[in-house]
C-alpha cells in the first residue's frame, strides 16, 4: 500500500476480499451526471473567504513561513503571529463585505475560459459559511456582506450553463466540539455529536437550499475524530445520495471501518470519483484502475485563498496550463485551475490574463479536449494524446527538432492514420508510414511533417484521421527472416 496525505490505495490483486460494513456504496456510474462529469475537461475553483480579505498578511507583516498557505492563515504561529491571532481572525466576520463581487461577471469569465464545471467554498477550516446558514451563527448574515454568496455562484454558474460543485470542509476550527483526536471524555464525547449534526444538517441544508448543484467537492477528513466516525458516514453519503438522486461524492468525503481512505480496504473508490489529485497528478493511467478523476490545481505554488504579495513565486502561465489540462485529458482527468478573488471579491489581474488565454486555447482546439478521451497508444515526448472516434489529436507541447512528429502503432493496429491537419486552422499536414527499420520491433511508425514555416508560440493540436490500416507488418521485409 503506498499512502500519502491525500490517498491511501489498497489494491490486493491476489487477495480475496474482506467483508466490509463501511465499504464503498456504489460501483462505476453510467448515468447522465457522471456522462456529464466525463465531459467537464477544464473546470474552476474558487477560493473565498474571510482569509481572502488578508491575503496572506496582516498590518503589512507576511505570514509566510508562519502558516502554510494564505487560506490557512488563522492557524499562523510562529515569532511572527501577531498576539492573540486566532481571536482577531475569528473577528473577521465584522469586516466581511465583498462589494465588487460580481457572481455573473466571475462566471461570464469562466464561460470564456471554457470551464464547465466550479467548485466554490461553502465552508473552508474557519468554519464561515458563505450561505446564511439555519445551524451557525458564523455566516455572512453575521457580517455586513449580509448576502447569500453560495446562492448568487449558483445562479450565476448555472445560468451560463456552467454545473456546481459544493466545495466543504468538515474540519472546522469554530465549531465548539470540533477536534482532531478521537473524542476521549465525556465532554468530548458530546461535543464530537453536536458537531456532527451540525456538519450532516449543513450539507442536508446546502442540497436542499441549492437544489442545481451537482456534486460535493469535500475537504478536511483526515483527522483522526472523523475517520473513527464511519458508521455515521457511510449513513450520512446514503443519506445525501437519496437526498439528491444524482449526487457527485468526491472519494475525499468518508473512510471504511479500517480507516482506509479514497479507497476501501478491498481497493474500491469510496465515492464517484478519484479526490485525491490536489497539487499532483498521476504518473500514467493504468494507475488510475478505470476510476473517474479531477485534478485540482493552483495559478501560484500553493495559494488556494488570495495572496498579496506574490514576488518570488512562480506562477503558472496559460501555457503551463494547457500542458497540465491536456495530460489530464489524455488519462480521461479533469483539470480544475484555482482562483482566489481578494476581499472585494476581484479576480487577480493574472487570473483574467489566464482566464482570457487558456479560454482562447480551449476554444481553437475544444475537439481534443472535450469530447476526446484517453487513447491506448504510446505516448509520444512531443506532447499529449487524446482520441474521438474516428480522429486522435496530439497537443504538441514540444515541438521536434526533426519537423518530424512520429506516433508508433502496434502491429495489429485496424486502424492508422489517413490523413492530418491543424485542428486550429484546417491546415493539412503530410503524413506517411514509415518503415524505420528496427529488427524484432512489429510496430508500425507514422510520420506527420511539421512544416517549417509553421509559427507556432504556444501549444497546437494535430488532428489526425483515422482510417482502414493499409500496410501491416506483414508487408514488410523483416517480418520474413
Ligand atoms: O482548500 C485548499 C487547501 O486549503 C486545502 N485543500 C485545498 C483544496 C488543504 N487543507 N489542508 N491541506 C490542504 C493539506 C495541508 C496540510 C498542511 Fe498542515 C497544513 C501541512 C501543513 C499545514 C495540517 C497542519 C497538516 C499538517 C499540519
């Protein structure tokens, strides 16, 4: 078993399974939600909170170093924690009014970026509900914003005909009887139960106040508390799922009676699909089993909410991130690009730079990046392979020295490439088998020609035409020493 923070797998191929009371509670979905799920390709992320009126500092002193990302910033300890912290951020409330956010500007935005489905923040670890929620008295009703923001995303994301996804946090730094230990006492005891009817009439309260939202996008369940909690989780997800006909739960949300999380004990999704790609990717396909995906990723190293100051931090470019949307496509992944309005509720001038150049992108090429899915090739060094039918598609993120783009097939392969052109364009591009020679090697090579006076400044796609194989291995010389 490998484990990390994130993603805890169990795959016993030659073990019978275990019998499991808190296993997983659904097998692969073929229902039109998760169709839909498939087709997401590029989707948004939104981090917002109390932490984005800060962005990372407080009185001009930076908490970097002190705290591990600006959303995480009431947990800022440290020589550098301003005196009694935790209590000046849980003030924040009586400051929160977010007067330029534009829920239909953010989501016009997003439609121009191509992205079809948004995770907002309902709840992160502070415990703030963006929603005015019946079971808190820590919501935005408790702040001059007085709005219902979940709400105005909702109708927003929906009206462009973009899907919603409910992000939410069970880990809760305000809640009186949250904790991280397995609840010890008495006390504790009785605290752990109030929070977890708190948690279950949130989500119960969400689904039923925002009845277009499509899925769950948990986070925070890796305390030791909640994972001890199975019995009443694996109640609550069959709860929600009745609830909702439809749902989408993230593997993040629940673990079996032995602790496993993501997976089961007997190595099966505990949910719709693969949750734990946040900040990495996997390293093929084969590893994912078949199983649905998101990758979730920031602009910046690991800023989620707002970050002030950003010198001396990479951030990636629209490039970056058609390279990582593509190599998502091409393990049938979505990507989902985070962004983290400030406290007024603005997007950052780099995210609308991002949002207007990868939308450009995804627009020239939405053929390779919607409809097309993972293709059982070789890959090739020049970039990634995604395939539709009849057609496959190479994002070309390197483009060869040679002018020579070479894709190898099988032996057997039904099916070659006829024909090729610039999906952007319509340009043709010349195209031949080529017999290279290799002794013991039954592959079949196809050759594109790149043409020189191709100008090229970011990432193209070849499309390719895939037709009848008119040569086989067997016409070949060396097929007969
Ligand atoms: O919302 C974003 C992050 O804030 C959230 N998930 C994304 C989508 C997230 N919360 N926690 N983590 C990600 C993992 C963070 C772990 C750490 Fe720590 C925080 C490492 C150091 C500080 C908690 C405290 C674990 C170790 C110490």
């Amino acid at each position: 078993m490998t484990t990390s923070l994130w993603t805890e797998r169990a795959l016993p191929s030659d073990r019978q399974p275990i019998p499991l009371r808190f296993g997983t509670q659904v097998s692969r979905r073929d229902d039109e939600a998760m169709q839909r799920f498939r087709r997401y390709g590029l989707g948004q992320f939104i981090h917002f909170g109390l932490y984005s009126i800060l962005g990372g500092e407080y009185q001009g002193v930076s908490a970097a170093g002190g705290s591990a990302a600006p959303e995480w910033i009431r947990a800022w300890s440290g020589p550098t924690a301003p005196e009694g912290w935790q209590g000046t951020y849980d003030r924040l409330n009586e400051s929160f009014d977010p007067a330029r956010l534009d829920a239909r500007a953010w989501a016009r935005q997003a439609k121009r970026m191509g992205a079809r489905y948004v995770i907002f923040t309902t709840k992160h670890h502070d415990g703030f509900a963006l929603w005015p929620s019946a079971h808190s008295d820590y919501t935005v009703r408790e702040s001059p914003c007085g709005r219902d923001l979940v709400g105005e995303v909702v109708d927003a994301y929906t009206a462009e005909g973009i899907d919603v996804f409910l992000y939410f946090s069970v880990l809760d730094w305000h809640h009186p009887g949250y904790l991280r230990t397995v609840p010890a006492t008495d006390a504790e005891r009785a605290g752990w139960q109030d929070f977890l009817q708190y948690t279950r009439a949130q989500l119960l309260e969400l689904l039923d106040r925002y009845p277009a939202a499509r899925g769950l996008w948990f986070d925070g369940t890796w305390d030791a508390s909640w994972i001890a909690s199975h019995e009443f989780t694996h109640a609550l997800e069959a709860e929600l799922r009745a609830r909702r006909p439809g749902l989408i739960i993230g593997s993040r949300f629940r673990n079996d009676e032995h602790g496993a999380r993501h997976f089961d004990s007997n190595g099966a999704l505990l949910g719709d699909y693969e949750q734990g790609w946040e900040r990495k990717l996997p390293a093929n396909f084969e590893m994912l089993g078949g199983n649905d995906w998101d990758c979730v990723m920031t602009i910046g190293p690991n800023a989620w909410g707002w970050l002030r100051d950003t010198r001396g931090q990479y951030q990636k470019t629209a490039d970056d991130l058609v390279d990582l949307l593509m190599r998502c496509r091409s393990m049938n992944g979505n990507l989902v690009v985070n962004f983290g309005p400030d406290g007024l509720g603005r997007m950052t001038a780099h995210e609308d730079e991002i949002a207007e150049h990868l939308g450009a992108w995804v627009a020239a090429n939405a053929d390779a990046v919607y409809d097309a899915h993972h293709v059982d090739l070789d890959r090739t060094g020049a970039g990634w392979l995604t395939g539709d039918g009849d057609r496959l598609f190479v994002t070309v993120v390197n483009r060869p020295v040679t002018g020579i783009l070479r894709l190898r097939f099988p032996a057997g392969a039904e099916r070659m490439p006829i024909s090729a052109r610039l999906l952007d364009s319509g340009r043709d591009l010349p195209v031949r088998l080529t017999d290279i020679g290799f002794d013991l090697d039954d592959a079949l090579y196809c050759d594109v020609s790149i043409p020189a006076d191709l100008e090229a400044e970011h990432a193209f796609v070849i499309e390719l035409a895939l037709g009848e194989a008119s040569a086989s291995v067997g016409d070949r010389i060396d097929a007969w020493m």
